[in-house]
C-alpha cells in the first residue's frame, strides 16, 4: 500500500482538530478524526493517533485476500474508506467489492458514489472513486 499518499488523504479528509468536537453523525471527535471523550491533544499526539490507526487498519484489511490482490492505489482507497466508516460498514459494499473482485474499476468506483456514505462525505467519495477507476495517484 502506499502508506504516504493514504496519510496524506486522512489529514487533509478528516482534517485535524486539537480539541473534541461532534462529528457529522454526533460523535466526539479529536485529532484525525479520532472520537474521545472531551480533552485536548497536540499535534504531535494527534499525527501518533493516526499513524497508530492506519496501523490498525492495514491490519484488518490484510486479512481479507480481496485486499492483498489490489494494486497499492486501490489498497488506499479501501484504507481511506475503512479509516472513515469502520471495516463493519465497508464490508457491506457488497456490490463495490464484488466488482473489485472482477477487476472492474469503473462499477467499482461507481458502487462507491451510489452509497449514503458518498452524499456523506462529499469530495471525499469523488477524489476517492476516480484513485478507483484509475488506479494511478496525482501527480
């Protein structure tokens, strides 16, 4: 997987915030979209929060064969979708990761954005989509 460009998406996707908030869903949230309990955190501890949880997450997608077949591009974009709704709710895009399964980039992507979570998360899912049907980074 390319590590840094998914480091990357979630500072710029979830943003950082030294000090809880709610969340879109009312969650309280702090760091890179990490939810806590109401206390504040610097810099430096919210970007260790982070690279711990995309740990965290690697480690749950490379149980999945699905995951280890995928170019590293496409690894990111279920990295970055795993960070943001939970590995529970990606493993019910059933229709994205059976067009994954057959390589078929484009239903794939188009799964993607024909989902709650992509009128949720906005740019997010547009950015996220066309890494899909790609499978290349920005340059």
């Amino acid at each position: 997987m390319n590590r840094q460009l998914l480091l990357e998406q979630l500072q710029r996707h979830e943003g950082l915030r030294l000090k809880p908030y709610r969340d879109t869903v009312g969650k309280l949230t702090v760091g890179y979209g990490r939810n806590l309990d109401d206390r504040g955190i610097s810099e430096d501890e919210a970007g260790f929060m982070l690279d711990n949880d995309i740990d965290l997450v690697e480690e749950e997608l490379e149980r999945m064969p699905l995951y280890l077949s995928l170019d590293p591009i496409r690894q990111v974009v279920l990295a970055n979708m795993a960070f943001n709704m939970g590995m529970p709710t990606l493993l019910t895009f059933s229709r994205m990761l059976g067009a994954l399964a057959e390589k078929d980039w484009d239903r794939a992507a188009a799964e993607m954005m024909d989902s709650k979570w992509a009128r949720q998360v906005g740019s997010r899912a547009d950015e996220l989509s066309e890494l899909m049907r790609r499978g290349e980074a920005p340059q």
